[in-house]
C-alpha cells in the first residue's frame, strides 16, 4: 500500500472487513478467495458449498423432548481445495451461538440456508481446517418439494431426525450435498429413560445428572442426508448375520409384536444381498422402527434404515439394498437418484424371483403392458423436478432400465454387474454417465444406444418392451 495514502478510521476498518471477505492482503500471505455457496445441483442448486471437502463431523448434542430444545456443537474437519477467505455451511434456522476456526474466534453472518464463516487468516488450498459451532434452539421440520416432512420431526416422546434430500440441515451446520461424504461421531443426550440412536455402532453410554449420553461412531464415509438420530423408548435389539456382522435394532415399543417377524428375517436378507450385490459394505447392520405417524416414509439411513411402523418383507429388501446402491455408492447430484431408486426397487424383483414370487420379467412385462401412466412422466435420468425426484419413473421406471441391460447382456454378465458397480465404487460417487460408461466398458461387443436413448433418457414409453 502506497505511503502517502492515508485512511480515517471508519474507512480503514472497511477496507480491512474487505480484505476479510476477499483474501486480498498486503502481508504477501495466502490470498484466498470465498467459496461458492452451493455446488450448483440441477435440482438443489444452494445444497452443499464449494472450496472444502469435509473429512469428519463430531457432533455433540443435548435435547429435551419436553421443550423441544435441541443444544449442539459441531467439529467439522475439513480440507480446503482452494485457497479460501471464507466458505459456507448449510444450516436451516436454529442460533449460532459462536464459530471457531482452528480455535480462533471466526466472523460469521447468516443469509436463509447459508452460513457464511470468515476465518481469522486465510485458509491454503490443501490445508486441513478445524470448525467448531455451537448454536442452539428449536430444530424446523422442513418440507420438501413434493409435500413430505424432514429434517427433525417431534414425535410423541422423542424426536426423528431425517435428512433426504437436505433436512440434514436442520439439526447440525455442514455441507449437506451427496457429492460430500465424511465419518461421523454422533453424541447424543437426553433425559434418562430415553434412548438416543443413530449410524453406526455404539461406542459409549453414560448417565450422570438424570440424562444419558449415546456416543454413535460411524467409520466409513457417509453423506449427510444418510445421517439420523432417534430419540425416544425403543426396544433395542442385538444380533448378528453373515460373518458374525453385528445387527442392531431399535423398535419402538408398540411396533414391537408387528414388527419381530420381519425384523428376525434381517440376518437371512442380509445374506441373500450379500450373495447378490456382494459383501456388505459397512461394519454394522440393522434398523430402526418408529412410530407409524413418526414420518410418512422408509429412508435408507446408513447402516441402519428407518421404517415408519413394522416394514414388510419387500420394503425392508429395498432399504437394506440402498446399503450397497445409494449409501456406499452415492449418487454425484440429485439428478442420479434413479441409481438408488433403481437398483433398490430391482432388488426387490429379484427377491420375488428367488422366493417364489413374480419373475422380474413377468413384473417388467406387467409394468410395460399396465396403465400407469405416471411411469412414462419423464425418463429416469431427468427429472422433471426438485418434486418428482422419488416418483414412479425414477423407481419402477429405472428398475426397467437394468432389466434392460439384463436382456441385453445375459443373467451371468448381469449379476456379476450387480457385484462389481458397486465393489468399484465403494464409498464414492457416481453419476449416471460413469454408470453408462461402466456398463459398456464390461460389455464391449454390445450395443446399448437404444437402452439409453429409449429407456434412460427418453420421452415418453418406449415403443418396444
């Protein structure tokens, strides 16, 4: 800066929160600059935020159903991937009480979802960063595009936390994008008498002062939206299945008669998925049971899927199959969800198939013949919108593009696909042209044009089945 330029106070101080926002320094320290406040998803464009990939989240909470008065704190380690004068965390409502940047006080502002930190120096590109928030309030139960409830949603004696797509948001800061996947520490506290559940295995429980604190250790990466708590009376369960993998079950008391039968099947459906999709992908297993009016839907929660009510046969091999397609293998943006939807809803063909049931031809045939027309809405690779992501065409329809590939290729190449997608993409992301890509790359003597431009991308019914 020029000597014989000379500042009064209040412009200094502009200029300096300037510098703040902009990494422009003198010093000829880092000169970062903010990162983008969203990473642009088709159909949640503010979802996720640019500049860092986060690695790990602890998150302690303390909550009392009485009040509904949820207090937290969350140590989000993350690696900057630019060089950053400030980033973004997605938080929906709730008091952020301070923020700390590798222990030092950090600025902050809020502006709807998106929680704006500015650190004390800038942060270098490659640099593994330390943020620690602690806020407070009532958590919001958000509703989505399509009419359902998420986020955290009171029930009679407890709480639910849900997050897909984004009411992760509404319990804990982060970057609430599936393109962002990390480990967790999940600590929760209640009163005594309730019990605290969530992903993972149970790394601890102590009681002091008439409140119990659950600590929930999660070790492979998971995206946010797969993350849960659930506080409340549950009966819990404990078992193993294949490979001595340990099998826990939370089930809310009322639920507990309807829902043994099923739930005891858990170890053998285990098994079966195993045999068909490969090992299961994450070291523990189970599921949690609330309350019928707890939430409208069944959400493949890692490691431990959520059902409202006891579950059927069919609905518990569908979320325990998201463990493979979804979960392990996460879709890059919201725009690949048939890549869960779809392989979760054919795994559910195929158990049929192999438990005497329809064959998955006889389902497809039947679907291509039927008159829902809802299936041919829009292809399942582009949906229509942020509120027709979870509808027929993503599921049934999506499902009738592997059987596609199925005819295509043969049942020998086909299951040995349903092995391998997976098993390649453990714990990452993909999106559907690396599946398209995939698929062609293990079948190079076939022609698949006319699969993607009927069936994946294409208006309207096919004109053959």
């Amino acid at each position: 800066m020029p000597r014989s330029v000379r500042l009064v106070p209040a412009a200094a101080a502009l200029l300096a929160f300037s510098f703040a926002l902009t990494g422009t320094a003198c010093d000829g320290g880092v000169h970062g600059t903010p990162g983008d406040s969203g990473v642009h998803d088709p159909y949640f464009p503010k979802a996720g935020n640019g500049g860092y990939d986060v690695g790990h989240y602890a998150l302690t909470l303390d909550y009392t159903p009485a009040t509904r008065r949820l207090t937290g704190t969350a140590v989000i380690t993350a690696r900057a991937t630019q060089d950053l004068s400030a980033f973004d965390l997605d938080l929906a409502g709730l008091h952020v009480d301070s923020v700390t940047v590798e222990g030092e006080h950090a600025p902050f502002s809020r502006a709807g979802q998106e929680l704006t930190v500015r650190p004390h120096a800038d942060l270098s590109a490659g640099e593994t960063f330390r943020t620690t928030v602690r806020y407070s309030g009532v958590p919001r139960t958000l509703t989505d595009p399509d009419g359902s409830k998420e986020g955290w949603l009171p029930t009679a004696d407890g709480a639910l936390g849900l997050g897909e797509p984004v009411g992760s948001m509404a319990w804990f800061p982060g970057d609430h994008h599936p393109s962002d996947k990390a480990t967790y520490d999940i600590t929760v506290t209640v009163p005594k008498g309730l019990v605290a559940v969530s992903n993972g295995e149970l790394a601890g429980r102590s009681t002091q002062g008439g409140r119990t604190a659950f600590h929930w250790h999660t070790a492979q990466p998971m995206a946010s939206y797969l993350a849960t708590v659930a506080v409340g009376h549950f009966d819990i369960g404990r078992g193993t299945g294949p490979h001595g993998l340990p099998i826990l079950t939370a089930v809310a008391p009322d639920q507990a008669k309807d829902g043994a039968e099923v739930l005891a099947k858990l170890p053998d459906i285990i098994k079966w998925e195993e045999d068909t999709f490969g090992p299961y992908p994450f070291s523990s297993a189970g599921a949690i049971v609330a309350g019928p009016d707890d939430a409208g839907y069944a959400l493949e929660t890692q490691n431990r899927p959520t059902f409202p009510g006891a579950p059927d046969t069919g609905t518990v091999v569908h979320e325990l199959a998201h463990q493979w397609y979804g979960d392990s293998v996460t879709p890059k943006s919201w725009q690949d969800m048939w890549l869960n939807e779809g392989f979760a809803t054919y795994a559910q063909w195929l158990w049929q198939e192999d438990h005497g049931g329809d064959s998955a031809q006889k389902i497809f045939t039947d679907l291509y013949n039927g008159d829902d027309d809802q299936i041919w809405a829009y292809p399942p690779a582009k949906p229509s919108g942020a509120a027709h992501i979870s509808d027929s065409p993503v599921y049934e329809r999506g499902a009738m593009v592997l059987h596609k590939i199925r005819q295509k290729i043969g049942d020998k190449a086909f299951f040995a696909l349903l092995r391998s997608w997976p098993a390649s993409h453990r714990y990452g992301n993909a999106d559907t042209a690396d599946f398209t890509a995939y698929v062609e790359k293990q079948a190079p003597d076939k022609d698949f044009t006319e699969i993607w431009k009927d069936w994946l991308y294409g208006d309207g019914k096919p004109a053959h089945p």
